[in-house]
C-alpha cells in the first residue's frame, strides 16, 4: 500500500508541475530574437569561414584579426578585441598563431612595453588581397537575394539593434 500511495504522490507532484508548466510563460526559441540572429550569424560566418579555412588554414579569429589589420593597418591586440568584439584571450591567441605563420608582426610600444602593435607581414597581406573580393563576392552573393529597398530595410533594422541593444547593456 505504501508503494501506491507513494506512486500516487509521485503522480499528483507530476500533473501539479504540468499545470504549473503551462500557466508559465513559454519561449519559442526560433522566434526569440537574439536566437534568430545568432543563427543568422553562425551559419554565415560558418559558410564563409569554409573558403579561408580551406584555402589559408585561418580560423574565424585569426581572419578577422587579418581582416582588421587589412583595413586599419597597425593595431594593438587591445584595440583588435574591441572593434572585434573579441576576448583578449581570443584576440591573444589569433595573434599568437598568426605570428607563429609569420602573417602577422608584432613591435613593442615604446611608450607603453605591457602592449605591442600587431600589423600583417607582408605574407598575411597577401592573404588579405585573395580573401578581400571573395568576402566582397560573398557578400553580394547574400545581398542578390534582397531588393535594394530591403538591403536599406535590412542595415537600417540592425543599425538600430545595435543602437538599442547599447542601451539596454547599461
């Protein structure tokens, strides 16, 4: 008789959370919006990811350490992380592996000796050059599927997103 009663209790405790479960609000993952657009992101960054990391050997943080470098020229890793929105570790080990391929130069900062200045060798430039019009190719390639009026929709809806999201970090 314990057994049962037990069971029952097991029982009753179960349909009470069912019932708690749905009154409760619930998230629909793929209509919650960060979710979206992480995926958007990851399955971008994963199909391009395929054509650098095939032809150049480079991971996702170190082509966009190049990629940086590439359109500013000398930067600090400090600096990289925050226009990359890396991690330091990240951005530190991108630019590690880099300068271990000699893609990458690093030169002290005489003023400060805690940090270096991180510029491409002229071997990671090269790559820049073959990456750039495939990155442009690419881009146009996910572009040709949207009209011009919503390319504009399109950066205008994620200029705000970031605008808002600034906001909301606070």
């Amino acid at each position: 008789m314990t057994d049962q009663k037990s069971g029952m209790d097991k029982a009753a405790a179960q349909q009470a959370d069912e019932a708690e479960r749905d009154t409760s609000p619930v998230l629909a993952l793929e209509s919650f919006l960060p979710y979206r657009l992480n995926l958007v992101s990851e399955t971008v960054s994963q199909a391009f990811a395929s054509l650098y990391e095939t032809q150049f050997g480079i991971a996702r943080p170190e082509w966009r350490v190049i990629a940086l470098l590439g359109q500013y020229g000398e930067l600090t890793a400090k600096t990289i992380g925050e226009r990359s929105a890396m991690h330091k570790t990240k951005v530190s080990r991108a630019v590690a592996a880099l300068e271990k391929r000699k893609l990458v130069i690093r030169t002290p900062n005489p003023d400060d000796m805690r940090e270096s200045f991180v510029d491409l060798a002229p071997d990671g430039l090269a790559i820049y050059e073959a990456i750039v019009p495939q990155a442009l190719a690419f881009t146009k390639a996910l572009q040709d599927s949207l009209s011009a009026a919503q390319r504009e929709a399109l950066d205008d809806t994620l200029d705000r997103i970031m605008e808002r999201v600034k906001t909301l970090r606070q």
